[in-house]
C-alpha cells in the first residue's frame, strides 16, 4: 500500500479525484447516519429496561391504589356551569376491593360562618394573586346535616378564551377528625395551665418532663428548672429520696399511687402535698410516663388539726369538752374494771353565774369562766382530767382513788381553792363560789353516761344544801326520777281528764303588716302537778308514746279552730302545728293526716305541719317519702329551729318543704352580735334561694324586728307581736290588730274549765 500522501498525488495526475472524493463523502454521510440510528437504538433500549412500559390496566390499579392510599378527593370544579367532579378511592363493603368512586354535582353547602374567608381566598387565587388555592372550612356532604371539616387545595387548571379561569381542579381532604384531636389537644394543654392544682409529667426513670405554672406557684421552681431533673430535687431533705422511693414501687406495679409527701419549696420552706400519681404510656404507646397531680394541703391540715381542736377542746378555757371527756371517762372505766380500782366524777358548777353574766356582762363572765377553769385544775392536779361541759359548768375526772373519802378530800380541795377571789384583770377580783357533786365507779354506777347523770343530781343537791359545799351521790337523791315517773303516769290521764290544751301565737307578715296565722302551741294544766312546762311533759309523751295519740289530739284540735277562723270571715289565716320524731318515725302520719282533713273539713293548704331539724334527719330517707306524701294531701311542711341542728342542705333541698323558721336562738341576740346578724342573713338568703318562705321565732323588741325586716324576711312571731293565746282570744287579737300594736306583756291564764 502506498502512503497516503503519494495516493492522492497519483490520484490527481490521472483526473480520477473528484469521483472518490464523492464517494468518499457519501460513504462518510451513510456511516454518520448508521451510528445515529445504532446510538439511538442503544437509548430506547437503556430507557427500555429502567422503566418499561405498563399495560393500561396496571396503570389504573397503581392510580387506583395510590388513591386510595392517601386518602385525598381529586375534585374539579367548573367555574362556568358551577358543576363540580369528585374522584376518590375506596373499598367495597364486601370483597375489600379498591374502587374508584366518581359523582358530580353542585358545590356541597359551606358553613355560613366559614363562607366569606373561602370566597375570598377563591377570588384572590382566581385574581393571580396567590399561586394555590388553599382554605380549611366545613361542609356538609350527600345527604348527611353534619358539618365535616374539609382541607382543600387547588389551581386553575383551564382558562377560557379570553384568559380568564374556567376550571379549577385540586385535591381535599375530611379532617374532621384531626381538627377535634388537635382541639383536645388544646383544651387538655389549657386545662393542665389553668388548674389550680400542679401537675408534673415525668417519664420512665422518674425524671421531670413538663410542669404547669401551678406548680410553679406551689414549689417555686419554674419549668426550665426542673425540666430533666429527677423528683427528688423537690423532695423535703429529710425525706427527699424516700419521695422516689415511696411512689416508684406502687406506681410500676399498680400503675397508680396517692399519698401525703412532705415536699420542699425552692425557697427552703415546705409545704405537705397530696399526691395523686397515675401511669400513662406515652405517644408511642411503648414507654411509661407519669402524672403527678400535687394540691397543696398544709391550710388544710392545719385547719383539719384546729378542727380537732375544736372537735374535743373549749375554746374559751382550753379544757376537754363533753366529746372528749366522754372518750376519758370511758377510757378510766375500762381501766378501772381492769385493775379493780375506782374512778371519781366530780360536777362543779359556779353559784349565781348567771346573775354574774347579767351584771357584768358577757365578756367580763369569759374572762372569769377562764380563771375559774385554772383554779380548777390547779387544785385536782394536771395528772386529772377537767373538763368545761357547758356555760359554768365543769367536771372531773379522778383516778385511782380507794374510797370515797379520798374523792371527797379532792371536792374539799376544789372548794377551798375559791375561797381566794378570782383574778380576771388588772387589779379585778370576783369572789365565786362552786357547788359539787361526786359520783364513784364502781358505786354509784356502772356506765360513764350515768356517773355523769348521778353526779349531776349531787351537784344540785349541794345547792340545794345551801351552795359552796359538795355532795356524794346516794340513791336518796333520785327523787327527780321518780318525780318524771309520777308525771309520766298523770299525763296518761291527761287527754281523758281534758287537762290538755292548745295556745296559739300570731305570726305577721312583714310585708303586709298583718296577721296572716299562728302556731299552735300545747300546754298542760294537771289537777295534781298545776302548770306543767312543754319542755317537762312533751319529752315524756315521746318517751312513752303518748305522743303519738296526743299528737293526732293536738292536730285535730287545731283544724277544727282554723275551720271555726275561717267561718267567721278570715279564711286567710293559716295554722302551723308541730310534729314530733316518734309521729313521723312510727305513726302513719299522711293517714293520720287525711282522716283529720276528712273529720274537721279544713282548708289544707292553710294548714302547715312544723319538724325540728333532729327529726327530719333521724331517718332521711323514710322521712322524706312521708313528707312528700303529706305534701300531697296539699299542706304545707316547715322546718322548726333551723341552724341548731345537723341536716345537710344538699339533702334539705330535695325535701318538699315550704318554710323555714329561724330558730329563736339567733334572734335573741340579733341587734348586739355579728354572728347572730351575719347568720340570720345567710339564712334569709338560702331560703330565697330555695324557693321557702321564712319565719323568725323568738323576736321580743323593735330593734329586732327591723333588722330582720331590713334582711327581707317574710314572717315573724314571738312576744313583740302577741304571746300564745288560747283559740277565742287570739281570733279577736287578729281581728282588731293594727300595725304597731302588740300584746307584749298581756298576761296568759289557761281557759276556765271544770275539773271533776
């Protein structure tokens, strides 16, 4: 072969160039052409065997899959027709197949609230002045009234010949669901920071993990400050890892724990706290944290403690009151039987105390009960117990004694220690003197009830023996028993003898100034005893169950002067009469009450039955369904001395009663004491509040009635208005009453009657 360089010369001097140089290029073009084709070739195979091509069907289900996969409506919405199409995926009910379910329709109804915000964010978008449409609003779908929440965002996907939108297409989604988790959220996280209580979240090796401000309040160490930190850093030094110790064990056992820890402030101080402590898992639902709920209950404790002061000691003296002697003196007894031995009860009570309170007043008589109390026990010892019962009464307790001389010899001590004046003030002497009984376990009794009861009755007949003295019991001096027995045995006779009677009390409506009733009240003239008090005779009638067939006397009574009250023009008037706890416990008294209506004829809504607090609360629930069954009947139901006794108002409220009576008690001392004015007022108020009419008993004077008048009470009664008097006489008082014009002093005589 010839070099190129020679070829070309020897191609030129023969004139044949010009033809391979043709077909040289051609040869050159074809080849050119040949390896386009091969490297595209080579390409179409590349991009072959990455993504190869997929038949149509399969390209559906992946498009099906994923649509069903994310959860989202493919939606389009024709701005011209206002039509809108909806795509979405989703299972059928039986085969679990995915399917895509297509509809169209126009635009579901939006919120009302809601509206405007979507309009405008619609109008900005189709403006150009925001890329995407995106809004979260609810509406209401098919045929189902509830609001859902809905997530959509979209573009415009088409315009119209003239440029402007004519399609918008986008995707949505119902998140109903996420809204409400995310509201929860909220509320819980508002929740945890307004409580008052502090809240503390630690997690699995009891290290803290966020706080609410409450305990921030309580310990005094923020967030940051503890966030990390294990829960001894707030534990009292002298219990900090017993803290840890105490609620680790029950709390990955029971998953729960509550306790009282003694907890230290940042500040150094510290404080008790309550704690409750619960397990939870955390949001992966793998991990243990903890929730301690702290409420501060050192207040509590402390007033819980002064409660229990209060509960068994006097506060004016600071000795044991009757709770906690009672607990004493039983304790003595058991002891006492135990060891053979004997124990002393000693009653002093101070002579002509009353006149000393009368005279000198309420303040300077504490400040000499106090004195006197010290005197007490200066002379018994501080190893005896000395007890304050009751306004100047005291008793004591002497163990340990062989005989009664021995216990006198302690009662002869108390006397001699008065007979120096009491010091109650800056160069103040009063001179008192004591008078004692004394009572032996086992002697005079048995039972710590009836020691105390013996040595009662030798306290009076020490002053019946002229006071400044001390009596031993003796049977001699049970005279008083045997007196109840004989008076209990005449008032069995009573009712047959006609010897039973009843008085009746005005009652003035404040508003009116008028009489609008009475009570009425039963009294006892005996041919053997005279004038018997109600306080004497109507204890006894419930102990031996007269009560209950004096009580239907006393009621009939009663509805036959009212029906007599209203024959002669005042058909207003109304009549209360009480009820005692053996009537309503033993006797059917809605019976009782029904033939009594029947008999007499009276008007039973002018008719009102009275029952203290005692008597409703000895047996609620039995109580309340014979209440309400003489509510029925359409009398009215009051409850007597209210705020002397224990009832429950949560338990008050459900009964059906009318009228509440403040009991005389608060009233008498209502224009000199707070309290007492304080009180009454809460009680008008409650009243009020639950719908009663209320009626203040006991008002003597002016001042009172104005006050109770300036509280907003409805009714009053006692002396101010008139006293008790028998039926006749208290008609005429109504009759001819005026405003301002009471009975006050107007002397009270039983009704003339023969007595054969």
């Amino acid at each position: 072969m010839l070099p190129a360089p020679f070829l070309a010369t020897s191609l030129i001097q023969t004139g044949r160039l010009p033809w391979l140089l043709l077909s040289l290029l051609i040869l050159i073009f074809s080849l050119v052409i040949g390896i386009h084709s091969y490297l595209r070739t080579r390409r179409e195979q590349s991009a072959s065997s990455v993504i190869p091509e997929l038949p149509q069907d399969r390209r559906d289900e992946y498009l099906k899959q994923a649509l069903w996969a994310s959860g989202e409506h493919f939606w389009d919405y024709d701005l011209v027709h206002r039509r809108l199409h909806r795509m979405h995926a989703g299972e059928r009910p039986r085969s679990g197949a995915i399917t895509v379910l297509e509809d169209e329709q126009d635009l579901p109804p939006i919120h009302e609230q809601d509206l405007p915000l979507v309009m405008e964010r619609l109008r900005a978008h189709l403006q150009g002045d925001t890329p995407v449409f995106a809004s979260e609003h609810r509406m209401r779908l098919g045929q189902d009234p509830t609001w859902v929440w809905i997530r959509a965002r979209g573009r415009v996907v088409e315009h119209g010949a003239d440029g402007s939108p004519v399609r918008l297409a986008g995707v949505a989604r119902d998140v109903t669901n996420s809204r409400r988790a995310a509201y929860e959220h909220r509320i819980a996280s508002e929740v945890m920071r307004s409580m008052g209580e502090a809240v503390a979240v630690l997690d699995w090796e009891f290290n803290f993990v966020t706080v609410n401000p409450s305990f921030t309040r309580i310990t005094g160490y923020s967030e940051a400050e503890v966030r990390g930190q294990p829960v001894t850093v707030i534990g009292s030094p002298q219990n900090a890892e017993d803290l840890r110790a105490r609620i680790q064990l029950p709390l990955t056992r029971d998953g729960r724990w509550s306790g009282d820890v003694w907890n230290a402030r940042k500040d150094g101080d510290e404080v008790l706290c309550r704690i409750d402590a619960n397990e939870v898992l955390d949001a992966d639902g793998e991990r243990h944290l903890y929730v301690l709920i702290f409420n501060d209950i050192t207040d509590q404790k402390r007033a819980e403690q002064e409660l229990r002061y209060l509960a068994n000691y006097d506060t004016l003296t600071g000795l044991p009151n009757r709770a906690l002697l009672s607990e004493r003196l039983s304790r003595a007894v058991v002891r006492a039987r135990r060891e053979g031995g004997r124990v002393a009860v000693l009653f002093v009570d101070l002579d002509r105390f009353k006149d000393i309170n009368d005279s000198l007043g309420h303040a300077t008589g504490d400040r000499i009960l106090r004195a006197a109390a010290a005197r007490v026990q200066q002379a018994v010892g501080a190893q005896h117990t000395v007890a304050r019962l009751s306004g100047d009464e005291f008793t004591v307790i002497v163990e340990g004694i062989a005989s009664h001389q021995q216990a006198e010899a302690v009662g002869a001590r108390v006397i001699e220690a008065f007979h120096a004046p009491l010091a109650f003030g800056e160069r103040l002497e009063m001179a008192v003197s004591p008078s004692i009984g004394i009572s032996l376990y086992p002697d005079h009794a048995q039972v710590p009830s009836d020691l105390l009861k013996h040595a009662d009755t030798a306290m009076y007949q020490a002053k019946a023996a002229g006071r400044h003295t001390y009596q031993l019991y003796s049977v001699a001096m049970d005279e008083k028993t045997k007196h109840r027995a004989i008076l209990a045995s005449g008032l069995r006779r009573a009712l047959e003898r006609e010897e039973l009677y009843l008085v009746y009390q005005p009652r003035m409506g404040l508003a009116s100034q008028q009489i609008v009733g009475a009570e009425a009240l039963l009294r006892w003239e005996s041919r053997e005893f005279g004038s018997v008090a109600p306080s004497e005779f109507i204890p006894l009638a419930e102990e031996t169950g007269l009560i209950l067939e004096i009580g239907t006397w006393t009621l009939r009574q009663a509805c036959q002067t009212l029906v007599d009250w209203h024959a002669q023009g005042r058909s207003d008037l109304s009549v209360s009469v009480n009820v005692s706890a053996l009537q309503l416990q033993r006797g059917d008294l809605s019976r009782v009450l029904e033939t009594v209506i029947a008999e007499t004829g009276v008007d039973p809504r002018r008719l009102e039955l009275e029952l203290t607090e005692s008597t409703i609360m000895a047996n609620p629930a039995k109580n309340a369904d014979t209440l309400r069954a003489c509510r029925q009947l359409g009398v009215a139901l009051a409850i007597d001395d209210f705020g002397t006794g224990y009832s429950s108002l949560s338990y008050l409220k459900r009964l059906p009663l009318t009228t509440l009576k403040i009991d005389q008690e608060f009233v008498r001392d209502l224009t000199h004491n707070a309290d007492d004015q304080a009180l009454t007022q809460i009680i008008i108020n409650m009243s009020r509040s639950l719908g009663l009419n209320v009626v203040a008993e006991g008002v003597e004077h002016a001042g009172q009635l104005a006050l109770l008048q300036a509280n907003g009470c409805d009714e009053v009664q006692g002396h101010y208005i008139s006293r008790a008097l028998p039926g006749p006489e208290c008609l005429a008082f109504i009759l001819e009453y005026s405003p301002g014009t009471g009975h006050g002093a107007l002397p009270l005589t039983p009704p003339a009657r023969t007595l054969s």
